[in-house]
C-alpha cells in the first residue's frame, strides 16, 4: 500500500483505548453528579417561583411563570439528549455481543487483538450506557435502555452480510463514528458545563475506537490481517495502518442523531 503512515500509532492507539475511556468516565462520573447536583437545585428554585407566580394575580403572575418555564425546557432537553446518547450505546453494546458471536472475531479462529478490542470495547459502552441512564434517572426522567431506533434498522440490515471480519469493522465503524459525531455536537447542545465536559471526553473514547478500527481495517483490506498484533511487527507494517485513523482535521458533525431520536416517549 502506498500511503504513508506511522507503523507505530496502531500499537500507540490500541494500548490509550482503555486509559482514554478510564479518563473519560472518572471525569465524566464526577462531572454528571455535579450537574445532577445544579440542576436538581435549579429545578427546586424554579418550582417555588412558579409557585409563588401563581399566587400574584395578573401580568405579574404569568411573568414568574414564563421566566421560569426555559429553563425547563432546557432540562427536559437534557435529559431527551441523555436518553439519545444511552441508545446508541446500547446498539453498540448489542452489536458488539453479536460480533462475538462470530467464530472469526470472538471465536477459535479470532485474532487475538481483535477480539480483546472487541471485548473491552463492548465494556466501555456499557459503562458509558449506565453512566448516561443514572444522570436520567436522577434528574427524573425514565432510563433507556432500548437501542437507537434509526440505527437499529441499518443495524439488523447489515447482520446477514456480517461475513467476515471486514465487514464487521465497518459496521463498527459506522456506529462509532455517529457516536462521536452526535456526542461533539450535543457539546454545543446541552445547558451546563459540567455537560458539556461529559459529552467532550466521551467523544474523545468513541474517535478512538474509530481511529482502531480504521487501522484495522487497512490492514485487512491490505491482506495482512496476521499483523493486527500486539506488539506488532513493525519492518512488516504496510503503509496505511496510522494516519488512516485521523482522516479529518476537525470531527464533523453531519450525521449527529437529533436530541430527540432515541428519548424515551
């Protein structure tokens, strides 16, 4: 292959899979308790305004009331943008077992790095699930623990077709890269910065295992799937198994879920 790439990232990038996702949901843990925390207290304050509203008759009264009711609305959004994020980790979760499932990546005849990729990342979504349902749940709303149903279709569309191990990793790759796009973007979405530094790190953990599974699937496209290893052989290393991870500058967003897409109805 001909693209010129750094033999040593792939090495680099699967060993800061798990230290970046251990950053992230220590940081990400104490971040949703101090926004739980400010939004619970928020929302206390603005029921005794509204209450105390509904008590002073006329104009003065709806005042309190509209004055109160955005910030409402930002918490119910919140919440709606949690529920959405808890979704598309449990496609991923479920979508990874199924991987499992196949003899070439959980099997005998798996390759070793893969599978143990596959296997701890399956484990970080399910903590980053339960760490987005337990901020719902303590801000009230009803945890999801349903899949995201858009994606779910394009999901069970592809599972006849799961044949190989390249045609896992794409799918893998899409689903990870629509994370990490939905969870850029609702940084600019969600009401706090407690929030927003939440949604920031856990991105950073799902670019990551995109970027894995780009130098992964160079290598299996390159028909060199026996150097998908740890530590790998570096002098065999064709020339696409580094750069490939990082195709863009800046992480784009187009294909980031809605808020409301899998919030529970």
């Amino acid at each position: 292959m001909s693209n010129s790439i750094d033999d040593r990232a792939l090495l680099a990038l699967v060993e800061e899979s798990d230290d970046l996702h251990a950053d992230a949901m220590r940081d990400g843990r104490e971040q949703l308790g101090d926004y739980v925390e400010a939004a619970k207290e928020a929302r206390f304050e603005q029921s005794r305004a509204i209450g105390a509203g509904a008590i002073v008759a006329g104009a003065a009264g709806a005042a309190v009331l509209g004055s109160a009711l955005p910030a409402f609305a930002s918490g119910n959004q919140d919440i709606a943008i949690l529920q959405t994020a808890a979704s598309i980790e449990n496609l991923a979760v479920a979508t990874y077992g199924v991987a499992l499932t196949l003899p070439f990546i959980g099997g005998s005849s798996a390759n070793a790095v893969v599978k143990t990729f596959v296997m701890k990342t399956k484990a970080q979504h399910e903590d980053h699930a339960a760490g987005f349902n337990a901020a719902v749940k303590n801000l009230g709303g009803k945890e999801q623990n349903n899949p995201d149903p858009k994606y779910l279709k394009y999901v069970n569309s592809q599972k006849p077709h799961l044949t190989d191990a390249g045609k896992v990793t794409a799918l893998a790759i899409a689903l990870e890269d629509v994370a990490a796009q939905t969870y850029t973007k609702n940084v600019t979405l969600v009401s706090t910065s407690d929030l927003r530094q939440t949604f920031a790190s856990v991105a950073g953990v799902e670019a990551q295992h995109k970027a894995i599974l780009l130098a992964v699937q160079a290598l299996i496209a390159g028909g060199a799937p026996q150097l998908i290893a740890l530590p790998p052989n570096l002098a065999k290393l064709p020339k696409a198994a580094g750069s490939v991870g990082f195709p863009d500058t800046f992480y784009p967003i187009k294909s980031a879920s809605p808020a409301s897409e899998g919030a529970v109805k």
